[in-house]
C-alpha cells in the first residue's frame, strides 16, 4: 500500500525450524488467552501473557477485548485510587504503544488507545507527540490522521489550527491522499458552522481552487489533488439542501381510478390513470438526494378520505435505511360509488415543518405545495385482451403530442434554481466556467475526466435557470469524452461506460419531452396491441443500445411498461422508484445474480418480468452481497403447499419470488433454469400463469 511492496514469502515454501517455533509459540499464546477470556481470570499473569501475545499479534482482536474486560474489572475494584487507575491505562497506553510498533496500521490498537482516552486521565499532548512520530514514519496513515481528530476533538484544538496543519503536510508531500481527506473533513465541518473566516462558501472554495490547482498542475499523473478536486467542484455544485425534483400524481392533474384490477391501462388519457383491485394508488415523492424524515409531520395532505396523522410514508430503498430519494404513501380510494364522476381534490404541502433532512445533514427548505384530482372511473376501461404480453419492437410507439407529455413535465428541477439567490448562482455559473476553460488545456485521462464532469455541472448549472429548460448544450461533447476514456484508461472503462450510459438515458429522455431529434436512442411511450390487456400503457423502451447502467428515475415515474433488453446492465438500483410498473424486459443483459435485481421485490404492481438470457446461478459466488446489503436470508426456507412442507437448497431464490406478484416471467437462458427450479418457481408465485411462453398448470 502506498507504493511500500510487500516482502516476498519463502519462494520454495519451506518454515525454518525458527519459523515453526515461533508459530507454535503464537499458537499456545492464543489457546491460553482464550481459555483466561472464557474463564474470566484477570491476574497480572494473565495480563502479561495478552501483552506477550499483542506485541507478537496486534490483530488479534479478542486479546484487545480481553484487555478491555480486565481494565474494567481492576477499575470498578480501585475506584477510590485514581493514582492506581492513572497506572493502569498508562499501562493499556504503552503496550498499545509497542503493538503499533510492530503494525502502524492495526485497527484493533487504535480502537484500543482511543478507549482508554474516553477514560478523562491521559495526557493529551503525550498523543500529539506520538502522532508525529507515526506521521513522520507514514505520512499517508489513515489511522493516525483519523486518531489526531479524535485527539483534537478531545483537547478542544480549533479546526482553523488542524486546517494549517494540513497544509503544512501537503507543502511537504502534495502527494498526501490522507491530508487532502483530513482537509475535506475540516473545511465541511468548517463551512456547515459558518466559523469565522469561512461565512462565504465563495471566498473560502475560490483559495482551495488556486490551492489544489498548484498540485494538480505541477504533476497531473498524481491522483491524490485530484480527489480533493473533485470534492470542491461537489462543494460548488451541489446545493445546499435537498430539492423535491418529482411527483406521481403530478401538479394538477386529474387521476382516473378504476377498481377493476384486471386491467394495467385506460383509454382515457393512460398518463393519469391507475387500475387497481387493493382499493389504494401509490402517491410518490422524488428528491434530488437520498433523505429522511418524510413524514406526516414534514408532509401534509389534505383529502377527504384520509386523516394526515393516518397516512404512513415508505422510503423506497433495498436496503435497511432510513434514507431514500423517492418515498411512497399509499391513499385511499373514493369510497363514494355512487359519486363515480366527482372530481375529489388532493392538497398536499412539502415542508412545511422541519424534519426532512439529507444525509449530509441539510434541511429541505424550499416549502412546497402542489394539488391534484382523483375520481372513480367504472365505465370506460376495455375489455381484458390476451393474457401474455409480447415484446415485439413493433408494437411500441413513440409517437407523442404535447398534450401527453405536459403532465410530466409540470414538476422538474426548477424549483431549486428559484430558490436560490442570483449572487449565489453567479459566482457556481462563473467558477465552473473558468474550471472549464483552464481544463481544456489538459489532453490526460484525468483532465478529460474533470473536464466532463465540469461540462455535466455546466448543463445541471443552465438547467436552474427556466429560460434554459431542459438545454443540454454540453451533452455530445461529455459523451465524446467518456467514450473517447473507456479507450484511455481500459482498467475503468465500466466507471465511465456507466457514466456514458447515464447522460445518454437523459439525452433521450429530453429528446421525448422535448420532442426534438439529437439523441440516437428511440424512446417509446405508447404499447400498442388492440388485443393485448396493455393496450396504450404507458412504455419507455431502452433495448440494445449497450447501456451498462439507468438512471433519470424523476423523469420515469409515470411509466408503466419498460424495455431494456440487449444491454449491459449488471444493476438496476434505483429501479423500486417506479411503483407504476407493469412490464419489465431485463433480458440479455449481464445480471449474475439475483441480489442485483432486488429493487423489484418493492415494484407492488410488477406483473410481466422476463430475464431470460442474463448470468444469473452461472457464478458460484454472488461478489456483489458483499457490496451492498440484502435482506435475502442465506438459510435453508420451506415452501407450503396443501399442507406439505418442502425444503429447498434454493433459499434465495424462493425468497426473492415468492414476494412477488408475477403472472408471467421468462428465465430460460440461465443457468438456474431447470425443471427442479421451474418447479419451485410454481409454488413460489400463485398467480403466475407463463412461465417461459408456456401455461403453467
């Protein structure tokens, strides 16, 4: 790490007789330790044989446990001597001490020594003069840059004091990727707190510019000023509180309900329009950052049929968080009947009161409000047409007049550029635009790559302003770029090719709202099958245009048919957004997993999947949950079917299904798709009906 190589072990393989004795000592030292933890035996015996096995070992976590128990046994016993307890943890401090010795970099060590420091009766100053020596040795250990905040923190130091120091580090060494983080971490803490000297993001981030450019200039191949580059141009783009960027049912509109749920689409206007048996229709919120606190506090809506307090919001992600950009509330439907043409009203009201806030700790304040109509419709949905959809190119069409694409046009990102001050959208306007003309110079893998991302926050910049709506002046030239680095730099060709993806979906999408021709991707927006149950729902199609990633989920709301077969895709996150969706094609992509593809288990009206053709059960070991968290079980689950209980070796695979509320999917093409599995498949999805083309019996 760092460029220090590792030593070379025995090229033969062979242990000396020096280097068995030694592992045979480490071995007993361990076996004893564990037998005092268990038997809870604390003697200075005892004590003196962890140290032994520390200054040997310093990874072995449980001899720092033990350690821990034992300071706290002889604390709780010497409460009165504190000049015995002063011994004690200087003790704890000095083995600690020789630990870090033999690793500089031990986790368990430092956790250890920032323990016995919560304890109020070590020296402080003793730690700044250890720190230097460690950052002396390793001036890019992370674990010692991590401890001096925390000792900082502890002696009170003021930010503006460790702000010098790190830059005092990177005049010695601009090659510090651990002072230039210690830097973001201070100046954010510093900026939030509006301390003295740091009132004006403008001046402070203007100086952190010329400051990171000296570095970035004199060698552009050293990556360490260029992370900390890319964080101020975040600094400087990104707002300053989330913004509520979308909504289903949209400002205004008039939503038709149906409560036959045998039908997915209306004839009347299919944008507004939702069929549904459960008697509720999703209402969603979309914000421009992952957020919390969206609550019936921080939201208030207003409608007959529901009380406020009683509406409960759900964030919409795959994982346990509390954080999600879209969340959902489920409302009632009129339960007047006899009233079917009465037109019910909405009113709703977003933060109005605190509670919303993002990750990063800001408050959503930009108050907004927004209403909409909802009425029962009982006569004017067709017939139920044939049960299987089929995915035929022909039968989607993108042609669209202006009165169908309004409605999802009348709520977008604009509100944050009326929110936000002018001086304040001058200075962001006149800093990326001096970014780009002094990265144009640069003709490297990393210029080209800030210059891109500088060209992205120039379109995000013009797209506040509503005289600019939706002009993307960049977009051929960022895509140029991105292309123009998977030929570069092929050991990240997948980062850029998924960022290439990204822009190319949001180019294609303003092509449909726009309705004018500068992207090379066709968008769908109507199924057409006068005999199929989908006839005019609702449809985006992405298929066979190499995207390795989807994004632009604000502007795909409302959409209720999705065609992405023939990519690259290897993850659909962010997906669980589109509560409307119906139909889904993932076939011929790269998924190897069914962990990538759990965003679906949160689509309530999911009803056509096909993953035909994908890598799914081809790789032994599914390397992306250990990436990002699953709340599928690895244990061995039971189905029950006429009271019949069988066990499966498929637990993963019958936990992600059995939520679902299929009635037609396509597997074949998989590894995993044999007639033991279709089998499973049955019992796990009641209701489906087609499997794989064929009449599930």
């Amino acid at each position: 790490m760092h460029g220090r190589p590792r030593k070379p072990l025995n090229p033969e393989g062979i242990e000396d007789k020096h280097s068995i004795q030694k592992s045979n000592e480490l071995r007993d030292l361990q076996s004893q330790l564990l037998r005092n933890h268990h038997n809870k035996i604390y003697t200075t015996e005892a004590l003196k044989l962890s140290s032994k096995l520390l200054a040997i070992n310093p990874e072995f976590n449980t001899a720092w446990n033990y350690r821990k128990l034992f300071v706290q046994h002889n604390l709780n016993s010497s409460q009165a001597n504190q000049d015995l307890i002063k011994s004690i943890l200087d003790q704890e401090l000095e083995i600690v001490e020789i630990a870090l010795t033999r690793n500089c970099k031990s986790y368990g060590a430092w956790y250890h020594r920032k323990w016995i420091l919560n304890k109020g009766l070590s020296s402080l100053d003793h730690e700044f003069r250890l720190l230097d020596k460690f950052l002396k040795a390793d001036p890019r250990n992370f674990h010692a840059w991590n401890y001096r905040r925390f000792v900082a923190a502890l002696k009170n130091v003021p930010e503006e004091d460790e702000l010098k120091y790190t830059t005092e580090m990177i005049d010695l060494n601009f090659s510090n990727y651990s002072a230039w983080h210690n830097r973001c971490a201070i100046l954010s803490y510093l900026l939030v707190q509006k301390a003295q000297g740091f009132d004006s993001k403008e001046k402070v981030l203007g100086e952190e510019y010329e400051f990171v450019h000296n570095a970035i200039f004199t060698d552009p191949d050293d990556q360490s000023g260029w992370f900390y580059y890319f964080w101020l141009l975040d600094q400087t783009i990104t707002p300053d509180a989330p913004v509520l960027v979308s909504s289903w049912p949209v400002h205004s509109s008039d939503l038709i309900l149906s409560l036959d749920g045998r039908l997915d689409g209306c004839i009347l206007s299919p944008c507004t329009t939702y069929c549904t048996n459960k008697g509720y229709f999703p209402f969603i919120l979309y914000f421009s950052e992952n957020v919390e606190g969206v609550n019936s506090s921080s939201v208030n809506i207003k409608y007959m049929f529901m009380k406020n307090e009683d509406i409960s919001w759900e964030p919409l992600s795959t994982t346990n968080a509390r954080y999600a950009k879209a969340w959902v509330a489920y409302l009632k439907f009129p339960d007047e009947r006899n009233h079917s043409l009465k037109a019910y009203p909405v009113e709703v009201t977003v933060g109005h009161s605190q509670g919303i806030m993002s990750y990063s700790r800001s408050n959503y304040k930009f108050p907004s409000q927004f209403s909409f109509t909802v009425r029962i419709d009982e006569g004017d949905c067709k017939e139920v047409g044939r049960e299987e959809f089929v995915w035929l190119d022909d039968r989607f069409s993108d042609e669209a007049t202006l009165e169908d694409l309004n409605p999802m046009l009348s709520f977008d990102r604009l509100l944050i550029g009326q929110a936000n001050n002018t001086e304040t959208s001058d200075w962001q306007m006149e800093t990326i635009v001096s970014q780009i003309d002094l990265f144009r110079k640069l003709n490297d893998k990393i210029g080209k790559l800030a210059l891109a991302r500088l060209l992205i926050a120039h379109d995000a910049m013009m797209s506040y302003d509503s005289s600019s709506t939706h002009k993307k002046v960049n977009t051929e030239e960022v895509l140029k770029l991105f292309t123009n680095l998977m030929k570069l730099d092929p050991s990240r060709s997948r980062y850029y090719k998924d960022q290439h993806s990204l822009i190319a979906i949001e180019q294609a999408l303003l092509k449909l709202f726009s309705q004018r021709e500068y992207s090379d991707m066709k968008v769908c927006l109507y199924y057409r099958d006068s005999n199929a149950r989908y006839e005019d729902s609702l449809c985006v199609g992405l298929n066979n245009y190499s995207l390795s990633r989807i994004g632009s989920f604000e502007y795909l709301l409302w959409v209720r048919v999705l065609d992405l077969k023939y990519n690259e895709l290897q993850s659909i996150e962010g997906l669980e957004a589109l509560q409307l969706l119906s139909c889904l094609n993932l076939s011929h992509n790269k998924f190897r997993s069914l962990t990538a593809l759990e965003p679906l288990r949160l689509l309530r009206s999911l009803r056509v999947l096909d993953i035909s053709y994908n890598e799914i059960g081809l790789h032994s070991i599914d390397t992306s949950r250990y990436l990002y968290s699953s709340r599928l079980s690895d244990t061995i689950v039971t189905i029950c079917e006429n009271d019949v209980i069988e066990e499966t070796d498929c637990p993963e695979t019958v936990l992600f299904f059995k939520g679902l509320q299929l009635i037609q999917l396509d597997i074949e093409g998989n590894a995993f798709s044999n007639e033991k599995f279709r089998g499973l498949l049955v019992k796990s999805l009641p209701k489906l009906k087609l499997l794989d083309g064929e009449d599930v019996n």
